[in-house]
C-alpha cells in the first residue's frame, strides 16, 4: 500500500466522524429506509389496506380470494448483511485520483458502520477470478476494519481472464443461511449469466446492486493517440480518439452496454444504485433512500425493480 493510499483506519475514523454523522442528518436516523424489508419471519395474512407496500402481496392468495392480501411479518431484532465483492482488475481503474475500488471501500465502511452500530451484523465475500476470501458475519468496530483491511491489502491480481460474476453470486448463495440484506458491489463487467444467479439470489434475500463506473468509461473525449489496455485481459490496442468515428462507434457500444445491463438489472428484479468515481458517497446514498420510499407508492402490480441512474 503507498504512503499516499489511507490505511483502512483513517478511511472508518474520517467514516466515523463526519460522513456518518452527516448521513445520520439526512436520513433523520431513518437508516430502515435503506434496509427495511429484512430480518422478518411470516406472521399471518390480511386484506391489503391503501397505505401497504405492495412487495407485501400474496399474489398466490389474492388470485384465489380475488381480493388483494398482504403478508404481515415478525420483526427479528437483528439484520445480517453481507457484501458481495467484485476486486477483479476491472476495478483498479480511475481516470481521477479516486479508483473504483476505493469507491467500493468507502461504501462498504460507511454500510457496515451504520449497520454494526445498530447491532447488526455483516460478512463478505471476495471475488478476484474465483471467489477466494470468505469473512464470516460478525458485529463491531474490529470487524468492520477486518473488511477495510482485508479488502485494501489485496495486492492488484495477476490472472488473466473475463470476469464470472455468476460464481460469486452463486457461492454466496451457500454461504448465506439465513434471509440476509445482500450488496452485490460491481462495475457488473462480467461474462453473462450472472442475471439468473442474481434472479434466484432474491428469491430469499433482499438484494440491492450498486454498479461502480467511471466517467471515462462512458464517454470518450478527444485525446488524440492512445493505447487502451483491457484491464482483465491485458491486452492492449492503440486507437485514435480525435477520429470522430471512432468515438461515435465507442458511443453506440456504450449505449448498447447501457441498455443491456439496465434489462439485466430488471430481469433479474433488483434494486440498483449507479456510483460514479466522482460521486459523493453520502449523496448517491440519500438520493437512493429517497427513490426506494417511492418505490412503495408505485401502483404497478406486484414488486418493481427501482433503478438509481446516473444524474
């Protein structure tokens, strides 16, 4: 690690003393806001009233009774959360001084803060080319610098190769036993069918994907002569970015990415934030609150996936 590079302490104290702090203002405290749904076991069924979150219908009873009944449910005293960590190569990138990597770490420690502090407790899987590092969940300051510094101490990997976000969708949904607030943390560069894993994943968990990028990645400016390296194959292609051709074509193939990967998030019925390397973490987090409120009141049949874009 540099000398420039904050170690994981001064990441949580700088966490703990004014981004949590200012979440806290603008949430009001409300922190169930981001992880409500979770910790419930099925208590009964009644008729659905007007002001009920629609992801509570029982689409199987309201077909028989032809009336709209929804699950009432008790509350657990804790939540479990685990975070499932995407630390290919992809994610060393950063056309600025922050990576998507760092992004990453600061999400997870503001996340795992707000939820340890509440008795909660959090785990997290590791996935650079195979899912290689397990934490079991735990609670406290300890643990969540166990995952600050498990997860910036790994060294930039050496193998080659597209990433399989399938695999660790797939094995976290062994090691997860019981129903769990699952962050799926990924620039989602990944070979396809992780859709699927994703898909059957929410079937017994809350899964909320939050898809890191970096403004580079979407648009590419006019720097004349460059050599673009493919971060996880290594290979490289010198291309000329003041050709206006090019960066139509390297336009059309974002939009086609864009428009993929947004089917992707709703095929598979997730929640999605999109944070840029240039977001404030604190901001991005606020406005997703705001938008997973909304999503209660949608009048659409049964659970919408919500999806956070990008401003």
């Amino acid at each position: 690690m540099s000398e420039l590079t904050p170690t994981p302490e001064a990441v949580l104290r700088r966490i703990e003393l004014t981004v949590l702090r200012q979440l806290d203002g603008m949430l009001h405290g409300d922190y169930h806001t981001l992880f409500r749904g979770l910790g419930m076991d099925l208590a009964d069924l009644r008729e659905y009233h007007y002001e009920d979150d629609v992801r509570h219908i029982d689409w199987n009873v309201t077909a028989r009774m032809q009336t709209p009944y929804v699950r009432e449910y008790y509350e657990e005293r804790d939540v479990t959360a685990w975070f499932l960590l995407d630390l290919s190569a992809s994610e060393d990138f950063g056309s600025q001084e922050v990576t998507k990597r760092s992004q990453a770490a600061e999400v997870v420690g503001l996340l795992s803060s707000m939820l340890t502090r509440h008795g909660n407790r959090v785990g997290a899987l590791f996935y650079g080319g195979s899912v290689d590092t397990v934490i079991p969940s735990g609670s406290g300051r300890r643990h969540v610098l166990q995952i600050l510094h498990r997860m910036m101490a790994r060294e930039r990997l050496v193998h080659s190769g597209a990433t399989r976000l399938e695999d660790l969708l797939k094995t976290s949904a062994q090691v997860m036993k019981r129903r769990s607030l699952v962050f799926v943390i990924s620039d989602f560069i990944s070979q396809p069918g992780w859709e699927k894993a994703m898909a059957l994943l929410t079937q017994r968990h809350d899964v909320l994907a939050m898809r890191l990028y970096d403004p580079l990645e979407m648009e590419l400016p006019d720097l004349g002569l460059l050599t673009m390296q493919d971060s996880e194959t290594e290979e490289q292609l010198l291309v000329d970015t003041h050709d206006h051709a090019f960066r139509s074509r390297f336009s059309a193939a974002v939009t086609r990415r864009e428009d993929a990967l947004h089917e992707a998030f709703a095929n598979a019925g997730v929640d999605v934030l999109e944070l840029s390397t240039e977001d404030m973490v604190v901001d991005a987090l606020v406005r997703f609150s705001e938008l997973r409120k909304g999503r209660s009141r949608l009048m659409a049949g049964g659970s919408l996936p919500m999806h956070m874009g990008r401003r």
